[in-house]
C-alpha cells in the first residue's frame, strides 16, 4: 500500500498537497501546532472569510478511533454555544489504501487554563472561571453528554477572557452504546482528572456527575494551585490507586472559604451518588452563597 511506504512527514504532507486542491483559500502553516494519538493539528487563514481555522488530520488506527472522531463530530454539531469550537467542514481523503478524516474548526485564540494558571489566579478570577465551566457542562449535560476529559488542557482562555471547553474525542453519549470494551481494564480518561468510575471502567456509572468530579479536581487546582489527587505521589499508578481510594475528609482546604470548600469536597467523593446532581444545581448552590 503506498502510505506503508511513505515517512510520517511525506505522509502529511501529501495530505496537505490534497487539502490545497479541495480548499485554494487556505493559507495552510505546515508546521504542526499539535499532535497526539492519531491526531496532528496544523492553522490556517482563510483568505475568503479572512479568519484563522484549525485543520486536525486524523489517521484512524483502529474501528474505535474512527467512531470516536465521528462522535466527537457529531456532539459539536449539537453544542451551539460561545463555549465550544465550532466545525465549519469535515471530510475524508484516501493517500494510497489508507482513509484520513479531515475536520476543519474555528481556531479559538487564547491560552489553555494550564498556560493561563501558570503565575496563579486571583480568588475571584478563579471562581469565575469555575463557574463558566459549570455552565459549559451544564450545555453538555443537557444533550445527555459526558465530556470525560474535563482538564485545563481542554479549557481555553480566550483573549476576550471567555472560556471554551475543547476536545469531545473521548465524550460519552449516555443514549448511544458505549465504545470503550467492557473487558478494558481502564476507561479512556486522564490521569489525575478521571473520576474513579471511570478509573475502574464502570461504564453503567459514568453520567454527569463523572464531570464534576473532574470540575472539582479542576477549581481546587485554581484555588490553590495544586492537584489533590496528583500532589505527593510518584507514579501513575499511585495516582490511579488514590483516585479509586480518594477520601476528600484527606484534602488540604486550607484558605478556601467554607462554602467552596463544601461543593469541591462534595464532588470529590469516591461516590457517585454523594456528589451535585447537576452542574447547574452548583450554579444555583453557588448564586445562592453570593458567588
């Protein structure tokens, strides 16, 4: 098959060569500015819109990448809010035997709350942040959704300060069949920032509250500046056990006012059934505290 005979570069590089065929008004940076998986991201300017895009080139590997990516398009479409990217093109192009899907996405300008977190936030910034993320989720939610990668890699800051929530490619639809195997002994998820249902794989207990667990781990992390579940262990599997054995009563809340302090250990518990409803009953909680 021809892509088995092409470098990784030359392979990209003749998928860019057809992207400028199918789309002559793209100025298309050839330097990637991501790339992980089977996904590698590269800008570009419209020269017709005069607007800067996001092109992700994905290289399925497996049955399962390409069902997530088609799900991961499929929830953007549904999600019509200034807290998501929105996808203005999709497309397959064959290089040899081997099909690449195409999506092509605003590009949202800003910084990841990683970035935006490195010198620390103002209390008030923090909560503020808090709050937009529950009501992203709150949108997610709404469409019987799980995000299950909610991390300050995946949430953006924009230069206007507005906060976007990226990357569904791991999103639950809690009214379509799972994708992940049942004999997998970890769901997909993210180190330090996975609820522990989804540590242990429990596919029957991932609903919106495996979020806000992730949104508290996320809000503790801007108060203080650390990671309650990732702060003095060594290893990944350290963690992975401390997630699945986590007893928030163990957390340092030191300096958080008594009222977050409630919601975030709330949310941290081991138990799906103890923590918030739904995103928007924090909001609620929250309004009512004078948040």
């Amino acid at each position: 098959m021809e892509n088995l005979r092409l470098n990784n570069d030359d392979f990209f590089r003749l998928v860019l060569d057809k992207l400028f065929l199918t789309y002559p008004d793209l100025e298309i940076n050839p330097n990637p500015i991501g790339h992980g998986g089977m996904k590698t991201v590269y800008q570009a300017f419209d020269k017709s819109l005069k607007k800067n895009l996001v092109i992700k080139i994905i290289k399925f590997t497996s049955d399962d990448g390409e069902k997530r990516t088609k799900r991961e398009i499929d929830i953007l479409k549904l999600l019509s809010s200034r807290y998501f990217p929105v996808i203005l093109d999709t497309q397959i192009v064959k290089i040899g035997q081997q099909e690449i899907f195409i999506i092509l996405e605003s590009f949202v300008t800003g910084k990841t709350l990683r970035e935006f977190n490195k010198s620390g936030l103002a209390f008030e910034e923090a909560v503020i942040i808090g709050k937009e993320l529950l009501e992203a989720l709150a949108l997610v939610h709404q469409k019987k959704l799980v995000h299950r990668d909610v991390k300050p890699e995946n949430i953006m800051i924009t230069e206007n300060g507005e906060l976007v929530l990226l990357d569904f490619g791991i999103a639950r639809d809690l009214t379509d069949d799972s994708i992940t195997s049942d004999l997998a002994i970890f769901g997909p998820m993210t180190i330090g920032y996975a609820a522990p249902e989804q540590v242990a794989n429990k596919k029957k207990l991932i609903s919106e509250r495996t979020d806000l667990f992730s949104w508290a781990v996320v809000l503790y992390e801007l108060l203080t500046g650390t990671n309650p579940i990732v702060q003095g262990e060594i290893s990944k599997e350290r963690i992975l056990q401390k997630t699945l054995k986590l007893s928030p009563d163990s957390v340092d809340f030191n300096n958080i006012p008594e009222e977050l302090k409630y919601v975030i250990k709330k949310n941290l518990s081991p138990v799906v059934h103890k923590r918030s409803s739904s995103a928007l009953e924090i909001l609620d909680f929250l309004k009512r505290k004078g948040y």
